[in-house]
C-alpha cells in the first residue's frame, strides 16, 4: 500500500482528513486529478459547509495502492 510522503509532521499523527490540496500535494498529483476521482465516485468526499472539501486519508490510501512487482 502506498504510503503518503512525510512532510515534516515529526512524531505528529498524520490527519484523518485531508484538503483536496493537501491530498495532491501528498500524492504528486494535481487539484484536479482529486477532483476527477471524487465526481466519478472512486473517492468519497464530504463537504464541511459551502466551500469546504474535505477526503479521509484512508480513502487517499485505497485509492493509490502500490503497484505489485
């Protein structure tokens, strides 16, 4: 399974719930890559008002899995 990149957290858990921004920036991938994969329903992700998107890391890491040798 792919494991997100450490970008200085240092001890800190990583975050359940991720930006849209911060789940490409982890994965190496743009904005709208996430965003393809929510509006095709291969990522769940839940809205926090109007504006605010948020995805789960554990869905993040579903999403992008290892590619077997």
């Amino acid at each position: 399974m792919a494991q997100p990149a450490h970008h200085g957290n240092w001890g800190r858990p990583e975050p359940a719930w991720l930006s849209l921004q911060q789940a490409a920036v982890i994965y190496g991938v743009s904005t709208d890559t996430i965003r393809r994969r929510v509006a095709s329903g291969d990522l769940p992700a839940f809205r926090c008002g109007r504006r605010i998107i948020r995805v789960r890391a554990e869905d993040l890491s579903r999403l992008f899995r290892e590619i077997p040798r």
